[in-house]
C-alpha cells in the first residue's frame, strides 16, 4: 500500500513548490472538513446509538474504505451492514481484512456505549456467515440498554487520539519488551495474541514484509486497486474522505501540473513508480519491533474477534505513546503472495487450519494528524422510530 505524501518528490516538483501563488489555486479546501468527524465525537447527537456510532466509525480500517452502513431500528437496536461497493477485491480476496475492520469499529461502539451507561449486546451475523465473500448479509445486530452495570473501559480516553502511524519509525529508540506487552495484554477472548522486539526474529519478519510490499507493488491488480483508492491533494480528500490520504499543498500542485497522475504511478520505469518504492523501504525496514494476532481457524467470528483485539491494541499503543502499523501485504490470499505468505505463517507457528490476521511494525515517531472520515449522517440507512 502506498502512503505518504513525501512518495513522489521529484527534484522539478520540488522547485514548483517555490511559486507562492500556485499554491492557494492547488491547495483548495483544507483537510479540517474531512477530519470533522473526529471533532464532532463528543456531541450529543439525541440518540445513544448515534452519539456512540460517532466513535466507532473512528476506527481503523483497510484503506480506509469505511464499508459500513447503520440502519436504526426502533428504538434500541443498530443494523450493521456492509456496503459491498467498498470491499478490496484484489488485496483481500476473501473479505477477511474487510471483516476485522468490521471488528475494530464494533469493540469501539461497545467502549463508546459503556462511557455513557449503555450495554452493547452484540449479535454478529445474525443471518448467517457468507463464505467465501459477503453477499449482504447483515454483519452484526446491536441492542443497546440502559444499565448500570456497563463497565467503563479505560481504553475510551485513547480513542480520539489513535492514529494507525504509517511514517518511519526513529532507529535510535529501541521499544522495551514491557512496553509491547502492554500493547499484547490489552486484547481480550481466546485468539493467540504475540510480539516480538527480538532483533533476530524482528529482521526476518522485516525481509518477509519487505517481500510483501514489492509483490503487491509489482503485481498489476493489487497496484491497481491502490492506486484506484488514492485521493491525491486536499481537494480529492475532502471529495472522498476515504482510501490512501494524500492531501497537502504539494500534492494539490503535483496533480494539477501533471507531475503526480494515477497514469505515472501505475507505469514500471517512471519516477513515480521508482519513488514509490523508495518510500517504503524506509517505512518497512525501520520496525523497531512486531505485534501479531493468529488464529487457530479463519472464520469470520475470529475475524471479528481479531479486529476488535486490534483496535484495543491500537488504542493501548497510542496510551503509552508508542506508534503502530499494520502491514498486511505477507497476510494477503491473492495467488502471486503464496510464498512469503507460506514463510511468515511457518516463522509465526500457525497450523494447516491456522491463520496470521494481523501484523503490525511497532516504533517510535510523531504521531500523525487524524485520518479523513465520512461523516456519520452518511452512513446512516435510517434512524429508528
Ligand atoms: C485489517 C486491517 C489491515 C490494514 N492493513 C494496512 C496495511 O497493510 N498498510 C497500511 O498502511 N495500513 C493498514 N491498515 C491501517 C489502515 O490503513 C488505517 O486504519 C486507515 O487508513 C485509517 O487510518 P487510522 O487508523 O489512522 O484512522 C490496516 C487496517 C486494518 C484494520
């Protein structure tokens, strides 16, 4: 996946950056509309439900395609549907990434509906599990009640700040082992949750991953799809507050000039395609440790459970001020990742049955800005009653 900003800084492009005045025609809106929903978390919205789905569709999610959809019924309950437009056919195959995303913004409607007093109960796939991909079905049922005994989970005061930290990481700040054991201890049920600051062990899974990324970089459809899903400059942000966030005044002008074109970055030999590369190499390589969830079986209740594990994970990171990021290339099914896919589930002891749903380079940098999100109004199916 592609990500940062800084990716096709050419030397003719920087020079351009110089011209003040092409600036503001470039830089169109600024980036605050597609943060809104993170500002607007906190407000009462009138309604439980919505003042709590106002923090889960804060969660973490495959490129950002935020694929849920709410419908309110009565005047208790939440629908959760899965908008099948906004799935990663080439990436993620089988639903599975799609599916923990599903996972990661339920554990927050759960924590985000405790703070105010309210127990979630949590049907998922009320209609049944569509294998091998969704068809429609609904993901989960929420009922939420008034009651006092919605235990109040510490892990809420981390929400508005966690941030999925996709910059290189500072290879002079080593992470302790105890600080990545309060990242594992904050996963709850029955999934294998596991790390490693290890150099020998971080260094192969850093070759693995590095292998991930080229694949996926050099296969035409995985590509595709990411480039597909890039919103170049803050204008096509604020249009499509979703997929791979490239705002900023830099990009606004590159794509207005020319120099940064879907065209460039998806055609082998151009600078953009190179740079691309380069960009990532820093990224990878500077994992100063791994967080990983394994599975004993890949169903889609384990992949629920592992989103939710993940974004508790998350938050517990962002508490102790330590950076995260997925990397997920090496997990993915599609046929050209089989090797290193084979290589990372041997180096993490998974069984024939088993499955590796997570991993995630740990380290220490600046935390990001928060990432573009849909408002919630545009998820809503209905609201109730
Ligand atoms: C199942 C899953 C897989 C992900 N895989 C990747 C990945 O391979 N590379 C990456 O940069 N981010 C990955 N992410 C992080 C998302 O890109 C990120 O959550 C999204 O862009 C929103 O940003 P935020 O988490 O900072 O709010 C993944 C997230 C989830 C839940």
């Amino acid at each position: 996946m592609f990500t940062r900003r800084t990716i096709l800084m050419t030397g003719g492009a920087a020079a351009l950056i110089g011209g003040a005045s092409a600036v503001g025609i470039a830089h169109g809106p600024g980036l605050a509309k597609a943060r809104a929903p993170w500002r607007q978390a906190g407000e009462s919205f009138g309604d439980p439900r919505l003042d709590a789905l106002a923090y889960a569709i804060l969660a973490p999610n495959p490129h950002n395609r935020q694929p849920w959809r709410f419908d309110l019924v009565g005047e208790d309950r939440i629908d959760v549907h899965i908008d099948l437009d906004r799935r990663l056919p080439h990436t993620d195959p089988f639903d599975r990434q799609i599916t923990i995303g599903f996972g990661c913004m339920l554990e927050l409607l759960r924590i985000a509906a405790a703070e105010k007093g309210y127990l979630a109960d949590l049907t998922p796939f009320p209609d049944g599990k569509d294998y091998p991909r969704h068809t429609g079905s609904r993901i989960a049922q929420v009922t939420l009640t008034k009651t006092n005994d919605a235990e109040r989970d510490a892990l809420f005061a981390n929400i508005l700040a966690r941030r999925s930290t996709k910059e290189p990481y500072d290879t002079s700040q080593p992470v302790a082992a105890e600080t990545l054991n309060k990242v594992i201890a904050a996963g709850q049920g029955d999934l294998e949750i596991g790390g490693t600051v290890e150099t020998a062990l971080r260094d192969r899974i850093i070759d693995l991953a590095w292998q991930g990324f080229t694949i996926e970089y050099e296969t035409d459809l995985t590509r595709r799809e990411s480039i597909d899903l890039m919103r170049i400059g803050n204008r096509a942000v604020v249009e499509n507050p979703d997929g791979i966030d490239l705002g900023g005044v830099q990009m606004g002008l590159f794509k207005m000039t020319g120099i940064v074109s879907p065209e460039g970055l998806d055609t082998p030999g151009t600078t953009a395609f190179e740079q691309g590369v380069k960009m990532y190499d820093p990224i990878i390589h500077s994992a100063q440790g791994f967080a990983w969830i394994k599975a004993a079986e890949n169903t889609r209740l384990t992949q629920l459970q592992a989103g939710r594990d993940w974004v508790r994970m998350n938050l517990a990171a962002q508490k102790v001020g330590l950076c995260i990021h997925p990397l997920s290339q090496i997990l993915q099914e599609f046929p050209e990742m089989a090797a290193p896919y084979a290589s990372i589930r041997q180096e993490l002891g998974v069984d024939a049955d088993g499955v590796v749903h997570m991993l995630g380079r740990v380290g220490y940098t600046k935390f990001p800005p928060a990432s573009p999100r849909w408002p919630l109004e545009s998820k809503l199916i209905s609201t109730g009653a």
